[in-house]
C-alpha cells in the first residue's frame, strides 16, 4: 500500500504543499505574526524591559514614551512586558486547549467512524448535543463548573472544539471506507484496527490539521473572552490578555492604550493562524484556490 | 414535505433530552452544596437536610431528574439563589433586550455581508474582492470586545456621535412594555426617544455582528462565483441578457441557499456573541445575566439559560432546514 512507502509518497505530497504553502503570500504573512507572536512569548523573559507583576504606583497610568514602550497600567507596571507575558499565556493555553480538543475529538472521531453502526450513532448524538450549545457558551459553563485556572480553561476550550474535530474526522472516515485502497487491504485480510490506524487515519489527517491551524485563532478570541468575562486563570501575577482589557476598559477615556496594545496582540496572533489554516487549506488541496 | 418536516422535529429531540442530562449532571455533580450555599455558614445538619428534603436532594438520582424533567417541562426553570426570582420571570424581562441586539447585529451582517460578498464575487481575485477578503479575515480575528471597546473609544469618547451605553438613554424615562427598547420607545410617541434608542443599538450590532458579517460575505461570495460558473449562466449571458437579470434571476436565485444555511447557523454566534457585547456595552440582556449569575455561583440561572439557548438555536437551525427544504427540493427526498 501507499502507506507502507509513507517516507517517500508523503513527501512528494508534503513537499508540494509546503512548496506551495511559502508562495502563497497571505500564508507567509500569517507565518510572519505567528513567528512574532511565538518569539514574544518564548523569549518574554530576556525581551521584557521591566517585571511584568512590578509596578510603580506613582508612573499609574502614563502613555507610551521611550522607557514604557506601550505605556504603564493603573498599578504602573509596564504594559510592553504584560503583554510580551501575555504571548506566553495565551500560546501555552491555546495551543494545549486545541491540542485537548484534537484528541478527545480524533478519538470520538476515529471511533465512530471506525466502527460505524450503533458506536457511531450514539457518539454522533453526543456531538450533536456539545454542538448545540453555541460557541463560547459551553466553555463559559464547563469553567463555571470545573471552577478557574490555567487546566480548567484548556480543559473547557478543549472539550468544546472536540465535537467539531470528532465530526471532521468522522466524515473523512466514513468517505475513505469506501475507498478502493480500504477495499483492498480489507481484501488482504488486514485487521480492522490495522486499516482504520495505517490506512485510514493517515489520509484523513489533513484536514484536520487545517481545522486545528483555524482553531488556534479562535482558541485565543475564546481564552481572551473567557478572560475578560472574569473566568480567566484568576491569577493576578500572570498577565492575561483578556483580563488586561476588562481592568482597563474603566480607563478607556484617559488610556485607550491600555486597550489598544493587548487588543492588536489578539487580533494580530489570530490573523497569523486564519492566514496560515487558510493558506494550508489551498496548499493540501490546490484545487481550492480561486 | 410533511414527512421531513416531521423527521427533522423528532430528530431535535433527543439533542434536547441529551443536553437536559448533561446539564442536569453538571449541576449535581457541582463542588459544593446548594442547601449550604442557601444558608452560608450559619448551616446545622439538620437545616441542611431540611433543604435537602425540600429540593428533593434527598432522593435517587433518576427520581430527581425525573422531577427536574417534570418542571422543565412546565416551563418551570428554577429560580435564582441570588433574588429568589423564577428564572423564567427575569428572562421575560431581559430576553426582548437580547432580541433587539441580535436581530440588530444580523440586519448588519446580512445587510452589509451579502452586498460585499456579491461585490466581491464580480471580479474575483480584483481589488475589491481583495479588500472585501481581508475585511473578512479582521471580522474573525478580531474579538467582540476589542472591537466593541474601539468602537466606543472612536465615536462615543473622541468623536461624540454614537451613545455607548445600555439600549436607551435612562434619563428619558420610556416606560417598558415589550421591554423591547426600540418599540417602547415608539409607544412613548416621541420620535426623540425612537432616534436614541435607534443611535443606542448602532455600536453594539456592529461589534455583534462582525463575525458573522464575514462569514456571511464569504460564504456569498463563494456561492456567487461558484453558480456563476455554471452552465446554463454561461447560456443566459450568451443569449445576451443584462448583467443585472442574470446575475438576480439566475445567479442569486440559487446562490441563496448556501447563504441562507450559513445565516441560520449564525444565531448561535450571535447569542454566544450577546455574552460579550452586553457586558462592553451594558445592556441588561440575557447575556450580562450569564455573567453576572456565573460571578455569582447562581448555577441555576446558568444552567437554564444555556438549555434555553441551546433551544433558540436548535428551533432556529429547524426552521432553517424546513425553510431550505422548502426552497430546494432536492433535500426533502435525500
């Protein structure tokens, strides 16, 4: 089977798309915010001019100038470093949300469309019912039940962007069973684990790779929003995106800075993963692109 | 038509049922003890077991979910640990507020969305499909309330033009009688106060709607170029009909359907949405409500609300589906 001589086919098939992946304009541009976003947050230690958690009372509140690039906040600590530390909360729990998510869901998935019959239709009533509960709401209540913190968000985040992968998944598996290679391994005898692991699973992948790029965007909108609805991780120390906008949004008239920066740190990480899912969705299958 | 009509029905059922247990569950299985947060600290054992016997805590699981189902059922959700109000009762009052702003946020989006989509789909790959593609792309990268915020610094603090707070001006005392501020404000017969409960809802049904004013732009965009292609266009314009007439008789009649799906499947966004934009903006809706009941542990309320939600968008997603079917027969038979 193809899979078999996987170093060799694959990367024909890989190094098309990435080949097609870096001439793709927007897709380099979203590599370029993710690579700003990912180097804030790995390097926020040795870039941060200033402690994130340590304020001067008495520079509360001043605009950008040259020694607080971004301005100070109410407690005066320096807005650049916060949101340099806030990079790093919110790739950690995005990043490990979605990574949740995929694996609750490619289990469901993989599952329920492995197994197909009666597994397949209770998982599938499962799915339907996390799905009915519209986007940030069912994280907002599985935080108000598992309580606040770092875990629990990830956790929240997570569980509520399974049913979509589980369902991504399912579909692909469910139109490849009846491909002709799943035919003919089933006709070599090949166990039903074996073809649903080595054969099936492989070829459905990519479009869930393309969904959790996509899903990267929205996991850090939803951990802002968790935060800025009071259910982030609750530890005043940590910087977090979202909650740095719900301390200053009584300050709006005086320092819209204070919304502005960690505002733009959101949406420019979340253009960088849109840009990039969209760019790997046309460069897996070019037959999308207009 | 009948029949699908009725299969689509049953089939919403058991999500309703599945989601009534899980939320059921998640009540019960909630840290803590409502008979302890009724009475605080002050709680002896037999207190406690008496609010236990009086909320049916003291019965077998099934027994108690049984009674829960039972009251669901009559429209009874609970009422609230906080003011000891049904939850029913406050929704009535907060529930028209949350209308009016979705149904705001989704004149924007499919008033302003289907219009640029088409735009865009003119000269695909031009530069106002350029520009229209990343205007979408700011539309879902952007979260409600940065945008909201920015919204409110730029023309409610700098440029003075749009109110930012709540759905009408408190000081012009309209009396409530929907509770829907618009119409209220129309029944208090001063054009004055219909002008500012209109100026009121203008900010928040943008920063409501920009998600899905960028879905909704590109999913007709898609759909348009996508019929345009097809071949009995290619017969309409060969026959030599104006641009206008086929592009509103034989693109737009079928590039809908899509964009009619996609907006049905918005409203679950634009309710999830409310949640944000009620607490940047202040409105007394259903959303803030989730919020402030979830600061202050009133589970109860949480849980109803996200059944009644869930509902909304289960009835609404129903229609959408009855309604394509209706539209497209081709879905009734498959």
């Amino acid at each position: 089977m193809v899979i078999r001589a996987a170093p060799r086919a694959s990367r024909g098939l890989w190094r098309d798309a990435l080949s097609r992946l870096f001439r793709n304009g927007p897709a380099i541009l979203g590599l370029i915010f993710i690579a700003i976003f990912v180097v804030g947050a790995v390097l926020a230690p040795i870039i941060a001019p200033y402690d994130p958690t340590v304020g001067t009372l008495a520079l509360s509140r001043h605009g950008p100038n040259l020694t607080h690039l971004m301005g100070t906040d109410l407690l005066g600590r320096d807005e650049f470093s916060r949101v340099l530390y806030g990079a790093r909360i919110s790739l950690v729990v995005g990043v490990v949300a979605v990574a949740f998510g995929l694996v609750f869901g490619t289990a469901i998935g993989a599952i329920a469309g492995g197994m197909g019959g009666k597994v397949d239709t209770v998982l599938m009533r499962v799915t339907d019912v996390l799905l009915a509960v519209p986007g940030i709401l069912l994280a907002i209540g599985i935080v108000a039940w598992l309580g606040q913190g770092q875990i629990q968000i990830m956790l929240a985040v997570g569980i509520s962007y399974a049913p979509i992968f589980a369902r991504l998944l399912r579909g692909s598996l469910l139109a490849l069973r009846e491909a002709d290679f799943a035919t003919a391994a089933r006709a070599e005898g090949a166990t039903p684990a074996r073809i649903l692991l080595r054969h099936l699973m492989p070829n459905a992948l990519t479009p869930l790779i393309v969904q959790a790029t996509l899903a990267l965007a929205t996991a850090i909108i939803d951990v802002a929003g968790l935060g800025f609805l009071g259910l982030g991780p609750g530890d005043p120390r940590a910087p977090e995106w979202g909650e740095m906008l719900t301390d200053s949004a009584r300050f709006l008239q005086n320092a819209p800075y204070l919304i502005l920066f960690p505002g733009a740190a959101i949406v420019v990480s979340a253009i960088g993963f849109n840009l990039l899912g969209d760019g790997l969705r046309e460069a897996i299958d070019p037959r999308l692109k207009r | 038509m009948l029949r699908f009509i009725v299969r689509r029905i049953l089939g919403a059922i058991p999500v309703l049922f599945g989601l009534s247990v899980i939320l059921f569950l998640f009540l019960r299985l909630l840290p803590g003890d409502p008979a302890i947060a009724i009475l605080g600290q002050h709680a002896t054992p037999e207190l406690v077991a008496q609010i236990h016997a009086a909320l049916g805590l003291d019965k077998p699981m099934y027994v108690q979910y049984l009674n829960y189902m039972g009251q669901l059922l009559q429209g009874n959700f609970g009422s609230s640990f906080i003011d000891g109000r049904a939850v029913v009762d406050t929704f009535a009052l907060r529930f028209p507020v949350t209308i009016e702003l979705t149904i705001g946020a989704l004149i924007f989006a499919v008033g302003l969305g289907i219009p640029l989509g088409r735009l865009a789909a003119r000269h695909p790959n031009g530069w106002i499909d350029g520009l229209v593609t990343v205007l979408s792309l700011f539309g879902i990268s952007i979260p409600i309330f940065v945008l909201g915020y920015t919204l409110v610094y730029i023309f409610g603090v700098e440029l003075h033009w749009l109110p930012s707070f709540g759905p009408i001006d408190p000081r012009l005392n309209v009396q409530p009688v929907t509770h829907l501020p618009i119409i209220d404000a129309v029944l208090s017969g001063k054009p004055g106060n219909v002008v500012d409960a209109f100026a009121h809802l203008v900010l928040p049904a943008i920063a409501l709607g920009s998600i899905p004013l960028a879905i909704v732009t590109r999913i007709t965009r898609a759909s348009v170029i996508d019929v345009s292609n097809e071949d009995y266009v290619r017969t309409a314009r060969a026959k030599g009909l104006t641009n206008r007439r086929v592009d509103d008789r034989h693109i737009m009649r079928n590039a809908w359907l899509p964009v009619i799906t996609v907006i049905g499947l918005q409203v679950g966004s634009l309710l999830a949405g409310a949640v944000l934009t009620e607490t940047v903006f202040n409105w007394p809706g259903v959303g803030s409500w989730v919020v402030t009941s979830i600061q202050n542990h009133d589970y109860i309320v949480v849980q109803s609300l996200i059944l009644i939600f869930a509902t909304i968008f289960l009835v609404v997603n129903l229609v959408v589906d009855i309604g394509y079917a209706f539209l497209n027969p081709r879905i009734r038979y498959s």
